[in-house]
C-alpha cells in the first residue's frame, strides 16, 4: 500500500480520537459526572476517574499499525474492484450457407496486451432468418492460429433479431479474428452487430 494513503489512514484515525478526547474532557470538567447515590439523606457525588491522554495515544497507535497491516496483506482486487468495459466491433453480414462460411468484413485485429487484467470476455451478435426456415449460426474464427475461438458458438431461429452472447477466452499477443456463419437450410439468414466485449479490472 502507498505510504501516503498509510499516512492519510492514520491521520484520519488520530483526528478522530482527537476529537473523542475533547468530547470526554468537556463532560467530565463541566462537571457532568455520575448520577448522584442517595444515603439517607447525604448525597454522594462520585467523580469520574481521569483520562490518561497517553494511555490511550499508546493503545491507538497499536490499533493503527494493526488496522495498516491488515490492509498491507489485502489484495488489491479486495481494496478497490474497479472495473472497465471496452467494446470491438466485428461487423454484420449474411448468408445462405449450409457449411460454416466467412461473414466478409466481420472482423478484427485484437491485442491482449492493449488490456492488461482481463476480467472476462464475450462474444455478442444478433440473429435471425426472415423466413423462420431452419436456424442460423454464427461463430468466431481465429485466423491467426486457424482454429475456432473455443465455446463462441451461438444459434438463433426465427424472423426477430435476438441477441446471443458467448463467454469466450482471447488468445494472448495480437490475433485476428473474423465472424462465421451458416444457415440450416440454405435460406437467407442474418447476423448483424457482431462484437466483443471486453471487462478489465
């Protein structure tokens, strides 16, 4: 942990105490002291017994280190989860295609390390066949390394555009990769706004 936010803790701690010290010293000298005890007629004031400053300045100072160690041995994603998403787009396109084929122009060049702490990645992309004739798949290809991206396979059927989503995982360095897609039956079917979606810490 950075020294000055070590230094910001224990300042605010300090403060803090400071504050209840004076608190306490205010009752106790403006004489707000115990309830009186009745005994027969006398009544019994019972003082409150001081405060010593540098007893407690000891005992905070030992909860300070021990609050600071605590968060010197927390991992950083436990301190603060900051998240970002970042958004590639692919392109969109169609085809007719019983055999997986390209969706010419649905790519792109991606680099993993332009996004250093990869949280999780998905594939996104709307589809549909106007006909509602058999289903329409889609997939992404990694033609760098020539093979699929493993588990991005998504399906639709029908003429309304539905969105489908895959969890994914991106090769590491610099890879292209480039949308495919097929038609069951050989009618005219539709994958529009392909994308990736990328979540950093």
């Amino acid at each position: 942990m950075p020294r000055s936010v070590k230094i910001g803790l224990i300042a605010s701690f300090l403060l803090l105490l400071t504050v209840n010290i004076v608190m306490l010293d205010l009752v106790v000298f403006l004489g707000r002291s115990t309830r009186p005890s009745e005994i027969g007629a006398t009544s019994i004031h019972v003082a409150a017994p001081p405060v010593s400053t540098e007893e407690c300045s000891s005992s905070c100072e030992a909860k300070i280190d021990a609050l600071v160690k605590r968060l010197d041995e927390l991992p950083v994603s436990e301190i603060a989860k900051k998240t970002s998403e970042y958004y590639i787009s692919l392109g969109s396109g169609s085809t007719k295609s019983s055999v997986w084929q390209d969706i010419g122009g649905a790519e792109a060049i991606i680099d993993t390390a332009n996004y250093p702490s990869i949280k999780s990645v998905v594939f996104e992309v709307f589809l549909n066949i106007p006909t509602a004739n058999g289903m329409v798949y889609a997939k992404l290809y990694n033609m760098t390394d020539k093979h699929d991206v493993w588990f991005s396979n998504v399906s639709s059927e029908g003429p309304t555009f539905t969105k489908k989503e895959a969890t994914i995982t991106l090769e590491p360095g610099a890879k292209t990769y480039r949308v495919m897609g097929l038609s069951s039956l050989k009618y005219d079917a539709n994958i529009e706004n392909a994308r990736i979606r990328i979540v950093t810490y």
